[in-house]
C-alpha cells in the first residue's frame, strides 16, 4: 500500500461519514497522529473492512442477512515462539475432522477433547484455533455450569480460565510443539479466548451510493462472516478486496455506465463469492487481478 502512495494514519479512527464538503465528505475521526491534515479526512470512496461489527455497515444502514448454523464455540491461544529448532521442526497446518477422523479420535481417546478443526500457524507467536465440542468443556470443567444459551455458558463468570488453558495445552502437547508458555495478551494475560460464532451474518449487497458522487463498499468480515472452521475468511477477504477494487474502477472510469448495469454485473459476482469454492475460481491463478471475469467462473 506504501509503494502506491497510501497513507496510513495509526491511532486514529473512523467515527462517522461526517459532513459534506463540496463533491466530498469530510469523515469524522478519533485519536491523534502528528501527520493528519483536514485533507486526509476528505473522501468519495470509504471501504468498510472494520468487521463483523462493522460500524459503517451500520451507519449507511446496509441489509445484512443473520445465519443460524449448529453450534459452535471457538478458541484461540498464542505461545511465545522462541524460535528453536524443534519449534521450527512442528509443520504448520489445518485440520477438519470430517477428513481426519483417526488423528482427531486419537486426541479425544489420549486427553478426552473432541475437536470439530484445529488449525496451527507459526509467525511472531505460535497460534492455535480450534472448534470445541460442548460435551468437552463440560467434561474438562472448562464450563462451570451447563446452561443452554450459548452465551451465558460462555460467560466469564462461568468459564474457568485455568481449566481452558490446561485444555489448551494438552492440545498443544498431542501437536508436539516443545513446552513453551503462553503469550500475553494487551492485559497482560495469558493469550487464550474463548467465544461463540455460531451465528453469521452476510450483506445483501456489497456497496451503497449516498449520493451520484460517492461509493461505499464493505469487504472481509464486514461484507460476510466466514464460517470459522472452513478457513475461508482470509480467502474471501481478499477476493472481497479486489472485487471492491474494480468496483470503484468502474464507478469512476465509466460515467454513463447505468447504475442499474452496475449493481446487475456487481450482483452476480457477489453471488459468486458468497459461496466460493476452489472450484469457482479460474485456477490459472496467475491471470488474477482485480476483474472478476479473471478470477471466477461466471
């Protein structure tokens, strides 16, 4: 982004679309940074890739569909990597256990933890994501008290923080991965969380136009909720991005383009993306650049 003459503006947030300034809008911020100026905050294109809960999604009142899978509780866990040769010797990966069921039975038999993914990437820390069932955050005293909403068993008053580190850990251990401890947190506590993302939410379209001048587009999180066990955040994310991409391309480079034609062929590609598989995509991944019809197969 640097190489293209973006600016970026640390410790400073977007707050609303603020008011208008001629064929502009002068975005309304938080925080501080030595180098902002009143032309930084002046904007046509604002993309939305703050997240699940995106604030501009809800400010430019976009339609967001709510999905309700099966249950499924979710946890994260950073080690700090000292990088030694039997760190660097564990191999990276991602598993489900629809595909894997002999190494998932194996831990379950070893350290009664039943696992629906679990997912190792090594980077600054060693990070750890799992899908874990409930019968094993009962079992393991992870959860105090059974309840059936989702979210009070997931409470902090009822969740155990030893016994959901310990649980970590022996996850951990059955990967391999020498004893190291846990990484902090901005709190100053040990790196592992825990959380429900059983429900997902998913825009009904991917941009808005306030007024004939100005687009606004979400990508990532904010467009549509992965569903975590698949790893496919990342990957749409990134689609998402380019999509977003040619859709300003077009928006400013095509004037008399019907804003009807527009939203059609934007539709269509959303459509794409919203149930993407590896084989939507064109696989001569070295054709890709930010026109759909080089990505996906429509």
């Amino acid at each position: 982004a640097l190489l293209f003459g973006v600016k970026v503006l640390a410790s400073v947030s977007y707050e609303s679309r603020g008011t208008k300034k001629g064929k502009f809008w002068e975005a309304k911020v938080s925080g501080k940074n030595a180098s902002l100026t009143n032309d930084d905050l002046l904007y046509n294109v604002l993309i939305g890739g703050d997240g699940e809960g995106s604030k501009i999604a809800d400010e430019f009142e976009f339609e967001r569909k709510i999905f309700q899978g099966g249950q499924a509780i979710g946890v994260t866990a950073n080690f700090v990597n000292s990088e030694t040769k039997e760190e660097i010797n564990v191999r990276e990966f991602g598993l489900l256990s629809v595909y894997n069921q002999e190494y998932f039975n194996t831990l379950q038999k070893r350290f009664d933890i039943d696992l629906e993914n679990l997912v190792y990437y090594r980077g600054e820390t060693h990070y750890f994501v799992m899908t874990v069932k409930k019968q094993t955050l009962i079992k393991r005293g992870v959860v105090k008290k059974e309840t059936d909403s989702v979210t009070t068993l997931l409470s902090r008053d009822n969740v155990d923080k030893a016994k959901l580190e310990s649980l970590v850990k022996d996850v951990v251990k059955y990967v391999e991965l020498p004893n190291v401890p846990f990484s902090t947190n901005s709190r100053g506590d040990n790196d592992v969380a825990i959380f429900d993302f059983s429900q997902k939410k998913q825009a009904e379209e991917m941009y808005k136009t306030p007024d004939p001048n100005t687009i606004v587009a979400l990508v990532g999180d904010a467009l549509k909720e992965p569903f975590w066990p698949l790893g496919t955040g990342a990957n749409r994310a990134l689609l998402s991005a380019m999509d977003a991409a040619w859709l300003v391309k077009r928006f400013f480079s095509e004037p008399n383009l019907p804003p009807e034609k527009l939203r059609e062929s934007t539709k269509k590609y959303y459509k794409v993306l919203s149930v993407s598989s590896p084989e939507d995509l064109h696989q001569n991944f070295g054709i890709h650049n930010i026109d759909p019809h080089t990505r996906y197969k429509v």
